[in-house]
C-alpha cells in the first residue's frame, strides 16, 4: 500500500501517482530538458516522515517521467553576501528539494559564484566553461536558452517570484534600468582548487523598483501558453522556454516598464547595488 505524500486542507489524501498525474496535466513530461524551480509543500506532510524522505519520493516522482535532463538552480550569491565559493560545499539558497538535487550522484554543479546550476553529468560539456558574467553570454541561463525543447515547471511557487531567466532577457535586452556591476571573491573547485575572480551580475538601478509580475504569468495562463493544475493546497505550472522568452522579449518591447512597479525616469538610473543595503542576506538579483 503506498505512504500518504500530503494532506490538503480539506483532509484529502494525496499519493506519489497523484504528483505524477498533476505533472503529466501540465506536460511537464513533453520536453527533453526541465528546468524546475520549487516550493514543495503541498500539503500537510505526515507525522513523523522524515524530510529526506519526502524529498526523495518526489524526485522519484520527477525521474519517472523519463525527462532526458533534469536542471534546477542552485543559486548561492556568494560574492554578493561576501562569502567565498565552494561547488561542493556552498549551500543554495534556492530551497530544500533543488539542494537535494545537487547532491545526487551523476550532477555537476557550475562553477559561477552567484547563479550556479545543477545539471546532469551528461550535460557538463555543455556548462563547464561558463562566463564571468552570470547573466550575460555564455552564462549558465544562457545555454540553457540555446539547448532544445526546455520546459519551465514551478512546483508550488510563482513565476512572478521566482523566474531569474526574466533577468538575462533583460540583459540579452539591454534594458536601461539595469546595470552590470561585479563582485570578487574566490571560487574552490571540485578539486579543492581556490582562484580569486571577478563576476558579474545585471542589477537593477537605484531608484528603479522590479515588480512580482503575477499579470505576466496569468496572461500566459490565459492564453494557453502556460498550463497550469491545482495539486492539494498548491500547484504546478509549466511554459515551453521558447514560448517565454519570446512572450517577455514582445512586453519589453510593447512597453519598457512592464516588469517594473512604475515607469522609470532618467533621474531613477542610479548605478548603485539596491540589495542588501539594512544588512539583509542577498537571495535575488
């Protein structure tokens, strides 16, 4: 007899067959690479089962769809919380199931101090020369954009919070309100090599304010360029990487401002770094 998975919070019970069905409705399983990112609670998770357990099964989950490659974030901005590098040691910041993933046996982690990735070992010919700029040509997101048949999958967590690749489009874009500004630090390799470098990010201006564009992502919804499936207290949603990238590169040039609480004046073009500055830890862009 299979292990209740969750609880929602009607009392219903929800069972590893039933993650699976909800991430086959949103055709998560239709493309050779998934890019998840992930807030995986559910539900109420049983008394007693262990965390790893439940991360797990749900990976289980995942390779049951037979996806070619599997890639999650596992962003650290290390440099930007002056801290120092380490690929197998840094913790992400990207939540308990992308940090499950990267521990897996046959994953490699990119060596880019601020948005590192973790992408089967398959792939390490493709991600082991990334650039110093971690938004920009040749970074991790970069060639991602250039593999073939990506899909997007939000388990349990918006688009509108979480969708970093927003911001290499807005640097592929070159947008005016954001800035390339560099952080050093040291980076220590799998082979416990140090070396002290300079990376890149494209940040926003000082007196420019990005917004949670939660509009965007039901826009797509609505157009049936994303689906979406409700699953217990939460949900999945899944967008074809192709499909995104044109929907947010067309915005941008419909409206500059779109992914923006207001528009920008001249005056908000301030290149000086907006996270951070009350001593809070840097966890975005």
């Amino acid at each position: 007899m299979m292990d209740v998975l969750f609880t929602d919070q009607h009392g219903i019970d929800y069972y590893a067959e039933d993650v699976y069905n909800a991430l086959k409705n949103v055709g998560a399983n239709e493309c050779e690479t998934l890019f998840i990112h992930s807030d995986i609670m559910f539900g109420t998770v049983p008394k007693g089962f262990k965390r790893k357990e439940y991360l797990s099964i749900l990976y289980s989950v995942i390779n049951d769809l037979k996806v070619k490659n599997i890639i999650v974030p596992t962003f650290t901005y290390s440099f930007c919380n002056q801290e120092d590098f380490d690929v197998n040691k840094s913790v992400t910041s990207m939540g308990a199931f992308n940090e499950y993933i990267r521990k897996q046996q046959d994953r490699y982690r990119t060596l880019d101090p601020l948005l590192s990735l973790s992408v089967p070992v398959s792939l390490k010919d493709k991600f082991d020369c990334i650039s110093n700029h971690s938004l920009g040509e040749g970074s991790g997101l970069d060639i991602v954009h250039k593999l073939s048949d990506v899909k997007f999958l939000f388990m349990g967590t918006h688009m509108g919070e979480c969708f970093t690749y927003l911001h290499y489009i807005e640097k592929m874009k070159e947008v005016p309100y954001r800035f390339d500004l560099g952080f050093n630090g040291k980076v220590i390799d799998y082979n416990q090599e140090e070396r002290n470098i300079k990376q890149y990010i494209h940040t926003a201006c000082f007196g420019v304010k990005p917004k949670n564009f939660y509009d965007f992502e039901e826009q797509l919804i609505s157009d049936s360029k994303m689906k979406k499936c409700i699953l217990a207290d939460s949900f999945l949603e899944c967008v074809d990487e192709k499909v995104v990238y044109k929907e947010i590169v067309d915005a941008l040039e419909r409206d500059i401002n779109t992914f923006l609480e207001k528009p920008f004046t001249n005056a908000d073009l301030i290149k000086k770094y907006t996270k951070g500055i009350d001593g809070e830890r840097i966890t975005h862009c």
